[in-house]
C-alpha cells in the first residue's frame, strides 16, 4: 500500500515538471516576439481642417517604438484646445505640424489694432 502511495506521488510530481515544461517551450516564442510599446496620441474620428480639438476628439494607443513619429504627443492634456491647421483622419498620429495655437480672441472686434513702429 505504501508503494502505491510513494508511486502516484513521485507520478504527480513528475506530471507537473512536464506540464511547467511544455508551459515554457509554448511562451517562449511569445515572450520574444513583445515589442516595447509606447503611448501616441492619435485621432477618434475625422477632425476637420479649424476644428477645436476636444477630449472626445483624440484618444491614447500604445504604439511600437520604433514605428512612432518623432515629435507625436504622448499625452491628450497636450493637444486639448488646440486647432487642426488640415484635417486629421481617424486613428492619425496628432503632429505638432498639423496644429495651430489655441484661438484665445475669437471675437476680432476686441482684438487690439496693428500697430507699425
């Protein structure tokens, strides 16, 4: 009886080695294949040319390092308010180059006048 006990112990132990085994030759390649990833902020829908991009307009992806921009915006706080010099299509990378300064004045007629030195 205790021959049997010492068996399906020592049958156990060597089932669960083989199955951590067969778990690490299966993750392996996936493991190798991760690509480092960083946040990219990019367009939720078509933003037309003078739109004033919102919270809603813009989202956050995770995007390869290597396949991102120089200069793309990492963070949403950075595009808020800002004004799209041309339109921006959906699931577009957010480039400084296609955006204006936030318009403060809208209202020309409270604008100071143009003064030359």
């Amino acid at each position: 009886m205790r021959l049997r006990h010492h068996t399906f112990a020592i049958g156990l132990l060597v089932a669960g080695a083989a199955t951590l085994g067969l778990y690490r030759v299966v993750e392996a390649p996936k493991a190798s294949h991760r690509v480092a990833r960083t946040p990219v902020v990019v367009a939720r829908y078509d933003i037309p040319e003078g739109h004033s991009i919102d919270g809603l307009s813009v989202t956050i992806v995770q995007w390869p390092l290597g396949m991102v921009p120089k200069g793309a915006y990492s963070g949403v706080d950075s595009v808020i308010g800002r004004i799209a010099r041309v339109a921006i299509y959906k699931g577009e990378v957010v480039m400084p180059s296609r955006l204006a300064e936030a318009q403060v004045n809208k209202d020309p007629a409270r604008q100071p006048p143009l003064t030359n030195y």
